[in-house]
C-alpha cells in the first residue's frame, strides 16, 4: 500500500479476527497496531460469536490516534454456515437460520458478507439448497480468503458472485498478527458507513495475497490455548 500513490484512497480487510474469537492469540492491541503500520485504513474485526474485541480495538485505536478506523462485526455461525455483519452495535446470536440472521444485522443498521462460501474445511454455506436465494440479501462475497490453501473455494466464490452480480472482496480473515493486511480491497470512496461501504464494492480492488501454511497450522494451538483460559467454542454457544 503506497499512502502517496493511493491519495484518496482506501485500504480495507473486510474479515479479521482477535484474541477475543476461540482461534486466536492476537490481541486487540497488536492488530490494530500492524494493520496501521502496514497501511491498512479501515480494518472489521470479526471475531466469532461476539463482538466485544472489536469493541476493544476501536477505542483503543481511537486512544492511540491510529489512522485507522476499526469496523465492528462478527462471524455469525448460522444453522446453514457463516456470514459476516459489519456495523454491528450488539452481537448476533449463534444458531439462528441465516435468513433471520441477516435480518437481525440489517436491523442495526449493517452490512452483510458470504466469507469463504464453498471453502470444505469450514462451516461454509457449501451444499446449502438456499444458498442461491441468499445472494439478493447480501452485499458481498469473500472472492479471495487468504486462507484458503486447498481445492478451488476462492475460484468457485468468484463464479458465484459473478453468477448473481454481487461484488467479490478479497480478505485476509487473519487470526495472527503476521496475517494482517496479507489481503484487502482498494476502495475509492468513503467506506466509514454502512451505505458508503456498499457504495464502493462494486469497483473494489483485489489485492490477494495469502497467508502461509505455517502460519495456518498456528490455528489448531490457539484453540487448546483458548479453551485451557475457558474461551473455548462449545455446542453451548451455538443454540
């Protein structure tokens, strides 16, 4: 990202995750610090089930007069698989149908984003019957997840999007820090509000790089961590 060639521009991760998800180490503190410091301009922190690290990682952002503005969302396990909600004011409950789900985030007010849609080793909306009448009630599909490192997930989200007219975002979805900014979109436009936001997808940058497989496998450790400090994920948690 070159601030001097992108004038005007902006640098955006649509899906990033912190220690407060049950799969990552990376604290609020050290995210925002290297995405700022790798260009980054707006950064959504997703974290699974809650949305209160994304909460953190604002202020603290907003303390430390970073030049970055942090996006409140989360990844939403849904009966069908994940979607992501941006411009979030209070977390959305785990469980529910993904058509109620996307309702309850554009009750507050947000956005709406398919990650990884056909990736097989994540609870993905792959093989959902419905998934083709979802494609009218979302503003964004994950065309590139830099965490993809096998089979054709990326490739496939790409055709579908390009199927139902919906734009592709590229991501890094890091849950470490050595993942921030590894993929993002360029965007021209104000994307600090949920209509600006959507404004501008549709002529998104792609910048896809990809996380390595060394720093995937940290993933497995985090959640023995995670659930050894009781932040485990557990059937429980989602309804």
């Amino acid at each position: 990202m070159d601030a001097a060639g992108g004038r005007g521009r902006a640098f955006v991760d649509l899906h990033s995750h912190t220690s407060a998800s049950f799969d990552s180490l990376a604290s609020p503190r050290a995210v925002i610090r290297a995405a700022a410091s790798r260009g980054l301009t707006y950064l959504a922190i997703t974290d699974h089930d809650r949305i209160d690290g994304a909460l953190e990682a604002r202020e603290m952002a907003i303390r430390e007069a970073l030049p970055l503005t942090i996006l409140v969302g989360q990844e939403i396990r849904t009966r069908q698989g994940d979607l992501i909600g941006v411009f979030l004011e209070r977390p959305i409950r785990s469980g529910l149908d993904a058509f109620e789900a996307i309702e309850d985030v554009r009750a507050q007010g947000g956005v709406v984003g398919i990650p990884h849609p056909f990736d097989r080793f994540r609870s993905s909306l792959l093989g959902m019957g419905e998934v083709d009448e979802l494609a009218p009630l979302v503003d964004w599909v994950e065309t590139h997840n830099a965490r993809i490192m096998v089979g054709n997930g990326n490739q496939r989200a790409a055709e579908w999007a390009v199927e139902h007219e919906l734009p592709g975002v590229a991501v890094s979805d890091a849950h470490s820090v050595l993942e921030i900014g590894v993929a993002y979109v360029a965007l021209d436009g104000d994307p600090s509000t949920a209509d600006g936001l959507r404004a501008t997808l549709a002529t998104a940058e792609l910048v896809t790089g990809r996380a390595t497989v060394f720093v995937r496998a940290v993933t497995p450790i985090a959640k023995l961590v995670q659930r050894a400090r009781g932040n485990g994920r557990t059937a429980s948690s989602i309804p």
